[in-house]
C-alpha cells in the first residue's frame, strides 16, 4: 500500500511522515484564485477532487505534476436542488488518465426517489450515460452523502439525512459493472450520527464499518452466507480510553493544548474526521489531541491540533518514500517558477507593458534554476519562495527536461 504522507485539510496540505521522507512543509499546498464555495470530496491515487459551488465545477488536481483540470458537472446535477458528491480514481495500471463518478439523489414527477450517477473520463473529456437506482421512499427528502471509500472494484457512500446529520443507508457503484446499488445500514447502529461512522475495507476483505460508541470503536464487516444474503456481523471492538493517552491531567501542560474547559463538557466523546482508505488509518478528535489509529495494528500517532468540526484528506502515495530529494528539489523548483510566471502574467495584463512583463519572466526562470534547494534556505527566503502556489495544465518550456516522479499506487 501506498504511504500516507499527510492530509488536506481545506487547500492547506500538512505532511505527517517523518525525515527523510517528509514532504517539505507548504509543498502540496494550493492557492485557488477563483472565489466561490468549495468542498473537497477527497483524495485518491495522487489526485485530489474539488467541488466548487459558485462555478458548478469540479477541480481535479494533481500536486505532483502541478496541473489542475477543471471538469463541467452535468445536466441533472445540481447542488441547489439536491446534495451531491464525487470520487476521483485512476484505472489500474493507468498514470495518465483519470476519471471523477458523480452521484445525488433525486425525486421524479410521481415521487419516486433514486439515486443517480455519471462518470466522467479525462481520456475522452466526456461524461458518460446516466445510472440510476430506486431507493426507498423513506429516505429523508434533504439527503446528502458522506465522502467516498474505495473497497475492491467498488466505491461506496453513507446516505445521511441533513436536517438531522443521521445515517440512512449505504450507497455503492460498482466500477466495473457501472451499476448503483443501494445498501442497509447495521440495525443495531442505524440512525446514528455520521460522525460516528467511517466506511472501510473489513478484516479480511469486504465492505466494512467503523462505529464509534461513546470511548469503544466497533468494527462491523458485512457477510454473505451460502444463499447469497448479505448481513451485517459485528467483529473486533477497541477501547479507545485504554488504548489512547486521554488523561486531561497528564496533557493540561501540553503546549499544543488549545482545547476550552466548554469544549470538554460538550462533546466529551471521540469523532471520526478522517480516514485513509489504503492503510485502514484513521484520524480521531478527541477533547486532549487529535489522533491517527491504524486499526490492525491499533498503532496511534499524535497530529496537529484543530478544530473539533475540521475534516482531514488524508493524501496516500508512494511519492515521499520512493522520490530522490533531487527529485523532491526538481519538482518544488518547477513550482516556484510557475509561480513566478503567473504573477508577471498578471502584472503584464493589469498594466499593458507586455515586453517588460517578458523580460521579467526570463530573468525569474532563472533566477528559479539558481535557487537553493528549500532545506538549504532560510526563514526569509522560504517566506518568498511562493511555497503556495496556482496549480498549472502544463510545465514551461524553460523547465529541465527531467522526468517527472509519478505517484505508484
């Protein structure tokens, strides 16, 4: 499996693994010159998809090779009306291409709910036929979506109520068959708060759950019998308050403490804010600090201290462990002097001395080539290095012809 090298959280991207494979700090972080409302509906296999509201487009980004494709949402999906979601993934063996599935639900003329998908394909710039499924009529009208989890060939959805944030069901597209399927919940924990829940892969193989119940994490795993019926079977359950360092005492000094005395009484219990699919990790708030769980081996991790309500993007790659650091150093330069392109480019349109503008790309391009390497920097240079930067379609001409680290997935 690929490592999980660190998280999104917004645009912002924080590294999690250690020296010397640790991203550079601000590496991967992105700066979306178009205003509006977005939603991150995740990451997968070195891409990260974004959903922007006010454009009614979704953001495909690839941090590695800095381009970013910006994807129409099609006819009959519109989040005014109803909620919707997406998943990024790449066909296997595939490094070039990618494709984003699309789903919402929606309601016909004769009241009929169901549930409707389309995939798009970046091979062919085109979306694909509608898919669509009944769903039951007892579904709440206000229904949205958890993000994806990818499990076998298959990628899966919590229903979830809006009005009440409760969970009503499962819904899963089969990627080979491209079909819409529509799953019951476990009735011992159905109705519960989505952020007790996390789809996963199950020990073992096969679609799981994880339920958090007050300080004790359920592992739940579907099973199918002899007959070809599938039921819920619940299986291992970790304590968490006896697995994590939770006591308030032994933390209350902690520098990185920033949680009110407020906080503590009102939510008192763990919530799930993120999860990483490949290495079964995830990442848990609790009132002392915020944890990652890989939950085979119940081995935990402190991360960065945020807010109870923050959802983290867990970002898997092979890319950190397999990448030379002149590699590492190759693809930030390309970054920077990307940077540096785009903003003579706006100075050039905004002011009209287009010559000049030119000129002052040639001398940044470089200027990039002499730059040190970011480790062998200091504070004031990092500060102007334009670690944040636009993502761009494509490299500049001027850039080495060195090859590019692809992601392994």
């Amino acid at each position: 499996n690929p490592p999980l090298i660190g998280f999104f959280e917004g645009f912002r991207f924080q590294p999690t693994m250690d020296p010397p494979n640790r991203v550079p700090d601000g590496h991967f972080s992105v700066r979306i010159d178009t205003g509006g409302m977005f939603r991150n509906f995740g990451s997968r296999h070195g891409l990260l998809l974004t959903f922007h509201g006010t454009g009614n487009q979704l953001l495909v980004w690839d941090p590695f090779n800095v381009a970013q494709h910006r994807v129409a949402v099609p006819p009959g999906f519109d989040e005014k009306k109803h909620f919707i979601s997406g998943a990024v993934y790449r066909a296997a063996g595939d490094i070039q291409h990618f494709q984003v599935v699309l789903v919402s639900a929606e309601t016909d003329e004769l009241q009929h709910r169901q549930v409707i998908a389309r995939v798009y394909s970046s091979e062919t710039g085109a979306w694909g036929d509608r898919i669509s499924t009944p769903c039951s009529s007892k579904l709440p009208t206000n229904m949205g979506f958890s993000l994806s989890v990818l499990v076998g060939h298959s990628l899966y959805w919590l229903f979830v109520d809006i009005s009440t944030g409760r969970v009503d069901g499962i819904v899963e597209f089969d990627l080979e068959m491209q079909i819409l399927a529509v799953k019951p919940m476990p009735v011992d924990i159905a109705k519960e708060k989505q952020g007790k829940f996390q789809l996963m892969r199950a020990e073992g193989g096969g679609l799981g759950i994880l339920f958090l119940l007050k300080f004790s994490a359920q592992l739940w795993k579907m099973e199918t019998d002899s007959d070809g019926v599938a039921s819920w079977v619940l299986g291992r359950t970790v304590e968490l308050d006896k697995l994590l360092p939770l006591n308030l005492e032994e933390e209350e000094n902690s520098e990185e403490e920033e949680c009110s005395e407020e906080e503590d009484n009102e939510f008192p219990f763990p919530g799930i804010q993120g999860f990483a699919e490949y290495n079964n990790v995830v990442f848990l708030w609790t009132h002392i600090h915020n944890f990652t769980v890989q939950l085979e081996s119940l081995q935990f991790k402190k991360v960065s201290r945020t807010h109870m309500l923050a959802r983290y993007h867990p970002f898997e790659s092979a890319y950190a462990a397999d990448a030379s650091q002149d590699e590492i150093r190759y693809v930030w330069k390309l970054r920077q002097l990307h940077e540096r392109k785009n903003s003579m480019n706006q100075v050039r349109c905004r002011i009209g001395v287009g010559r000049r503008a030119d000129e002052l790309v040639s001398t940044g391009t470089r200027a990039a080539k002499a730059t040190p390497a970011p480790e062998q920097q200091g504070p004031s240079d990092q500060r102007s290095s334009g670690a944040r930067v636009e993502a761009a379609d494509e490299p500049d001409a001027a850039v080495p012809t060195q090859p590019r680290t692809r992601p392994a997935r």
